[in-house]
C-alpha cells in the first residue's frame, strides 16, 4: 500500500516536472517564432524610422570603432543643425550588436551586420522571457507559477510590439535589461540574515548599467527598486543583508551609469533621480544607528524606545548636516528641474495629447508584471515571500499611476 502510494506520488511528480518543462520550451520557443513572423514574411529587413537611424548609428561604431562613435557629429540628420550622436544616444543596443558581430565572426559563423540587428530584438525577446520568468519564481518560491508567467510574457502584446524581428529600437533590449535587473535585485533579498544573497546585489547593479546604456526608462528601474527598500525600512524589515544589497547596487549601478555620456552626471543632479539616492542614505543612516546600538548595548537589551532614541540621533544629525549641504547646492543651481515627460504626467499645457507619449512607460510595460501577480495566490506569497509581494505590488500601482 505504501509502495503504491509511493510510486504514484513519484509519477505524479514525475509528470508535473515534465509538463513544466514543455511549458517552459514552449514560451521559449513561440517568443523566438512569433518575433520572426516578419522577417519570414518580408526578409530580412528593418523596419521602421528610429531602427534605421539604430542601424545607421550601429554601421558607425562598426566601421569606426568606439571612440570616434562618441565623438560623432552627424550632419546627415536634424538638418540643417546636425546632431551630435555620441552624448544623445543609449549606445547600449548598438555596442550590442556589434559585440555580437564581431564574436559571430571570429568564432567562423559570420553574419551580416543587418541580419544581426534583425535578429537582436527576437533573440532578447526570448531572453526577456527568460527572465521574466525566473523573476516570477523568485516572487513566489513555485516554478509552475514561473514557467506559466513565461508562457504568458512570450505572448504577451505590450512586450511583442517592441521586440519583434526588424523593429530594432531601444526598447527590445531595455525590457530584457529591466526583467533581469529586478530579477536579480529580488535575488539579492533572498534567505535569512546569514545568507549570502545580497552578493547578487554586484549583479543587479551590472545590469542596471546595462540598462542605463539601453534606455532612457532606467529612471523607473532605478526609482522602483529604491521604492522598495524605503518600503522595506518603513515597515521594519530593515536587515544587514538589504543594506547590503542595495549599497552594492547603488553603488555600482550609479558608477557605472554616470560613465554613459547622453546620462553624465543627472543621477546625481536630476529630481527624477535623487529619490533614490535619499533612500541610500537613509539605508546608510541604518547601518549606522546599529553600529552605534551594538557598542551601546552588546547584550542587545535596549527597549524599542531606546532603539529609537538612537536612530532620531543618528537621523536628527544627518538631517542636520544634509539640509545645510542641500541649501548650498540648491542656491549655486546644482539641482535640474524635472523633466518634461514627468511634468506631463502633472501639467496640463505640457502634455502633447497623445496617448503613446503620456503613458511611455505603461504601453511597454503594460501586463508584463501583472502575470506573476494573478496567478499565484496572494496570500501565500504574503506569508512567505513578504518583501518580493510588496515589489510586485508597487510595480502594479506604478502600472496605473503612470
């Protein structure tokens, strides 16, 4: 009887992983097939106005190497003025695909340059997939939920329109680049106090850059994720391990993402951006008040009250010093003015009408995060996955507030 009861447990088991892995296959599969539909159809061909430019740009790195990239003034384009490519584009897409080249054709599997750019949105589709995926299982502990989510993206419309075959834009690397930042990011807080998770956090912030490099929407990448840290704090579910993460890929996201020349140096100037570094500070300012309640108190026996004292010490302090230095630089001009897609969010006579523009973020995005949400239960997800629910559920609310 226990035998039987075994074996049918076993083959059920059995049956369950083989069904997610031809769920999984099969969203990897129709994100590639259904991204080729018109390169299929009409060659392979790019489409569109800005993929041409992309293209054209690519052709530049390719044949004149990076430097010379930067320093490319185009007079071809923004006639009769001209425009200086290097400091107004995301090169991300671009050193991609010529990286990609490059490494087709020394490994002896060479491929035109053209057909690589068609090709770039497809392949990062699937990986986009791929990670949206992996970031539904971290969310939720259950790989079912995972290779469902997968399914889902694969298809996905919001996520298709700006991915397929031909259509080289920024955007068909960027979603990649925003799945595997958040992925890795909500790695970062996985397990206890003594895991070693928060490593993870030296990934979030490469691939963060990459991000950077990719598209403009880093700023909702950026801002998302401080989000949810300062939530964290607020909610008391601070800890070693979340300071750690979010140093590591603040840190090296910012360094990282002031070497861009169209970026420079906004992530420290901009008002779109300096949220993020007040959350830092703030995750610092934590640090510091537990460095100064371990030597006050080894035995680790102060009331809430005392914890507290010490942290409105440490907090008063800094914001003493913070608001004289920010006074300073606030009256030299140091700080920009928000910038015009944000105020068009808010102010009437700036928006331009058109729903493509006002909602920027939403049309890409749209769905994409909802997936993980619906299918998996809250409430379990709540009890057992409480910081990376409340992740989802601002990437939610972001969704309609946008």
């Amino acid at each position: 009887m226990v035998a039987a009861t075994t074996e049918v447990a076993s083959s059920t088991s059995m049956a369950r992983y083989g069904l997610r892995a031809l769920l999984i296959v099969v969203a990897l599969y129709s994100a590639y097939q259904i991204r080729l539909h018109a390169l299929t159809v009409y060659g392979n061909v790019i489409h569109e106005f800005d993929p041409w430019f992309n293209y054209r740009a690519t052709v530049y790195l390719r044949d004149h190497g990076m430097e010379k990239f930067f320093k490319w003034y185009d007079h071809k384009v923004w006639y009769p003025l001209g425009r200086p490519v290097g400091t107004t584009i995301y090169p991300g897409m671009q050193l991609t695909s010529v990286f990609i080249y490059n490494s087709l054709e020394s490994l002896g599997y060479p491929m035109s340059l053209n057909d690589v750019c068609c090709y770039v949105p497809a392949w990062f589709g699937v990986l986009a997939t791929a990670f949206l995926g992996m970031l539904a299982y971290e969310c939720t502990g259950n790989a079912d939920m995972g290779a469902v989510a997968s399914l889902i993206m694969s298809v996905v419309p919001a996520h298709l329109m700006r991915s397929v075959g031909g259509g080289y834009d920024n955007e068909s690397i960027a979603m990649t680049a925003m799945c595997a930042t958040f992925y890795f990011w909500c790695r970062s807080l996985r397990g206890g106090p003594n895991s070693l998770a928060w490593l993870w956090g030296v990934v979030s912030g490469i691939a963060y850059i990459y991000m950077v490099a990719a598209w403009g929407g880093y700023i909702f990448v950026l801002n998302m994720i401080a989000f949810h840290a300062l939530a964290l704090v607020a909610l008391g579910k601070w800890t070693p391990k979340l300071h750690r993460a979010y140093t590591l890929f603040y840190v090296i996201g910012t360094y990282g993402a002031i070497q861009v020349p169209v970026v420079g140096l906004t992530p420290l100037k901009s008002l779109e951006q300096l949220g993020a570094l007040g959350v830092f500070g703030i995750i610092q300012l934590m640090w510091i008040s537990a460095l100064v309640q371990r030597m006050q108190d080894p035995n680790n026996k102060f009331t809430k009250e005392q914890v507290m004292k010490v942290r409105a010490c440490v907090f008063g302090g800094a914001a003493l010093v913070a608001g004289m230095f920010v006074s300073v630089l606030a009256g030299r001009g140091y700080f920009g003015p928000l910038s015009s897609r944000v105020r068009g969010l808010f102010v009437q006579h700036t928006r331009t009408g058109n729903p493509l523009v006002g909602a920027w973020m939403a049309c890409s995005l749209l769905f994409t995060y909802f997936v993980p949400y619906f299918v998996y239960t809250p409430f379990e997800m709540l009890t057992s996955f409480f910081s990376l629910f409340l992740f989802f559920n601002f990437l939610i609310c972001a969704r309609w507030t946008v």
